[in-house]
C-alpha cells in the first residue's frame, strides 16, 4: 500500500483515535520500518479510493501466481481492474506472492 502523495506532516490535521493495545501493537508489527500512522494513513486512502470510485489497482497481473474458480458472496471489486463483481456472478479469487487472496474477475487475467 502507498499513500496518495507524500505530504508533509505539518499539513496535516491532528486527529486522536483510540485503538486497542493489540491492534497497535500488530500494527507496529506489520509496518516495520514505515511506522504504523504511515500504514493507518496507506489503509485509510486505500478503503476511500475503493468506496468513492477513485479505485487504483495496486495489483499487476505478475502479482498473482494462481486463481481458484469461486462465487462473489457479496459484492467485491477486482484487484486488477477495478470492475465490480456483483453478487453470485463467478469470479476467480487469485493468491498473491505474499499468499493473499484477491478478488479477480473472471476476464481479468486474459485483459492483461
């Protein structure tokens, strides 16, 4: 995950948020050398670009070394396109280098 823009912190607003010790503490974890308000930050403009339709994939197809053929139980966006895989529609669920699963759908990987 990126941030948008690389902004100065002295632009941005202060906002508090309460988290749990262990949230924080895997936080911590998972950022490693980013610091954990940077990877907030990277989640946070990542869940608004998917919501507001400002989606930008921040997967290539190389990315993904295989897919399982699978079924939306809810409404998923491909990783690759951005295209939205509604509802029962057939999709492929696609493992990552780093052994996530990724929503694709189902022309996704021949449109590249």
């Amino acid at each position: 995950m990126h941030t948008l823009s690389k902004t100065s912190t002295t632009e941005m607003d202060v906002t508090s948020i309460r988290l749990e010790r262990d949230l924080k503490e895997k936080l911590k974890t998972l950022a490693g050398n980013q610091g954990y308000q940077a990877l907030i930050r990277d989640i946070l403009w990542s869940y608004v670009q998917q919501k507001s339709g400002d989606y930008r994939p921040q997967f290539s197809r190389a990315d993904i070394r295989a897919s399982i053929c699978a079924t939306a139980e809810q409404e998923q966006r491909c990783v690759l396109t951005g295209k939205f895989i509604r509802p029962t529609e057939q999709m492929l669920l696609g493992v990552t280098a780093y052994g996530d699963m990724v929503p694709l759908s189902m022309d996704s990987l021949s449109e590249q």
